[in-house]
C-alpha cells in the first residue's frame, strides 16, 4: 500500500554500540527522553527502544523499561515501541517479559539470523509465543525481517495465529547486517514483492547501506528507520552528532519525495493503535 506520508522511526540506542566510543549515543532516561523530543520535533512518530543499565550495558530490566514507556509518554506523543531484540545475550524469558511494560508496540523478529560475529536467537517457538503474546496483550507488533527467509515466517505466523489484535500488518526490512539480507535496491524490492497483501512497511539500511535502502524504501512507498542503532556514520568519516540529525535528513528525504513526515497522531491510526476491535 502506497501513502501519501512516511512513518518515520527512530531507533536511538540499540544494544551494539558503546557509549565510550560513542558519546552521542543516549543511554540515560533523561538523554533518551531528550532525543526522543528532538527526533520528534525533526519528524519522527516511532521510537524504537532499547535501554542500558547504570554502566551503560544492555538491559531488559523489568522497572527500567516500565519507567522508560512512562517517561517517554510524559514527554512525547511518539509511539514507544519496545525492543523484545535486546541484545543476543539474552534470554527468551526475558525478552518475553518486555511486554509487561505494556508499550504501544514491540518489534517481532521473524527468524534467526548471523548477526557479525553473533547469533541473534529467533527460532520459531519463541516466535510465535512472543507473537501470541502480543495478540492477548493488544500490543502492536513490528515484523523485523533481516533476511527472506523471515518473510517466509511471517506468512506462517499469520495463517497458523492470524492477524495481529489491531488486524494490520506493519513490518520492518532490516538490510545489511552482516548476516543478513543485503542493503540494495534489488533485495527491497524482491523483500516487499514477498510480503503478505496488504502489508505496510519500513526500511533500514545497517552501516553504509543507509542511504540506498532510504532512497529505495522511498521510491517503493515504503517507510524510514533511522538512528545510531543502526547507523554510527552521517557521511563518509564523518561521525552522526545526534540522532535527530538522522532523523532530519530522513524528513527532508520524504519531502522532496512528496510524501512528508506522518504526524504521531496520523501514525497510530495508520498502525491501528488504539482501534477498538
Ligand atoms: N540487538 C539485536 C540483537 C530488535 O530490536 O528487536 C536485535 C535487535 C532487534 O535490535
Ligand atoms: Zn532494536
């Protein structure tokens, strides 16, 4: 389905990047509540969200993630989308447990995928109780695909448990992880010629394929992730100073594209958040 605006998502933080080689990155409540203002300001309406401890590690700490969903709703009218990813270090309980912070959204990764020098963990057990988890709880999920393999799975997830509660499909292609399906214009296009009917989706580009899924998403009517999850570079040695500049340049992308920015408030009707049924 072609729109006539783009969803734009920002993933600010990750569980990858470290914040002593990376200052920009927020890692603090506060820090992520402050680029969570600011992305929303440039033009975001989805905030990604993974969250660190006191050391700055990964963390799917029960308290922090309530704390965090709370905090960026005082703060924002962004849609909070909560990483049930985490980092590969851990567990399925855990990651399952994500949904008792009762956030809008969850991402839901379809499949298991080499991720570097890593394995990040999806097999499909855990997939379809994250999935039928999501149903009893009305929490919107976000089909991360890395590979199309992934896809595959979703088609099984959707016929053998049907549709999410809010009945719409909204899915993310995560391109370029070493591992994964390659970030370039002739693998978006056979990702989406894949999806179920009636499908809406995003796109991000790991590393230096930023750039190429953005145009391509863009030109395919598809949507935009950005942010230092998945990009640490803005241009060739030149290191992102924020996310929201990241964020910025997505924006200006889809307007030259005639498709702006949706609103948070256009963004829940669209992913059917908050529908009644
Ligand atoms: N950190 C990656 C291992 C997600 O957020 O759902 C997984 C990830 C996907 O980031
Ligand atoms: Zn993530």
């Amino acid at each position: 389905m072609a729109a006539s605006s783009t969803l734009i998502t920002v993933a600010p933080t990750g569980a990858e990047a470290d914040k002593s080689a990376v200052p920009a990155l927020p890692v603090t409540l506060n820090e992520l509540v402050l680029t969570a203002k600011e992305c929303e300001a440039a033009g975001a309406a989805v905030i990604h969200v993974h969250i660190r401890d006191d050391e700055a590690r990964p963390t799917l700490d029960p308290g922090r993630l309530a704390d965090t969903v709370a905090a960026l709703r005082a703060g924002t009218d962004l849609i909070v989308q909560l990483s049930t990813g985490g980092a590969v270090t851990d567990g399925f309980a855990a990651r399952l447990a994500v949904l008792d912070a009762a956030p809008d959204a969850c991402s839901l990764t379809c499949g298991t995928v080499n991720f570097g020098d890593e394995v990040f963990h999806n097999p499909w057990p855990f997939i379809k109780d994250l999935y039928q988890l999501t149903q009893e709880r009305r929490v919107v999920p976000e089909f991360e695909l890395f590979d199309l393999g992934h896809v595959a799975t979703l088609h099984r997830l959707l016929a053998e448990f049907g549709p999410p509660a809010v009945g719409h499909v909204h899915c993310d292609l995560v391109m370029g992880v070493p591992g994964g399906m390659p970030g370039d214009v002739a693998t978006l296009a056979a990702a989406v010629a894949a999806l179920p009917a009636g499908a809406t989706w995003s796109a991000t580009g790991i590393g230096r394929t930023t750039l190429p899924v953005i145009f391509g998403a863009l030109g395919a009517g598809g949507h935009l992730r950005v942010g230092l999850e998945d990009t640490l570079s803005y241009a060739r040695g030149r290191a992102v100073a924020r996310n929201s500049e990241l964020v910025e340049r997505a924006a200006e992308l889809a307007r030259i594209a005639q498709r702006p920015p949706m609103s948070p408030a256009d963004a829940r009707a669209f992913l059917g958040i908050g529908s009644a049924s």
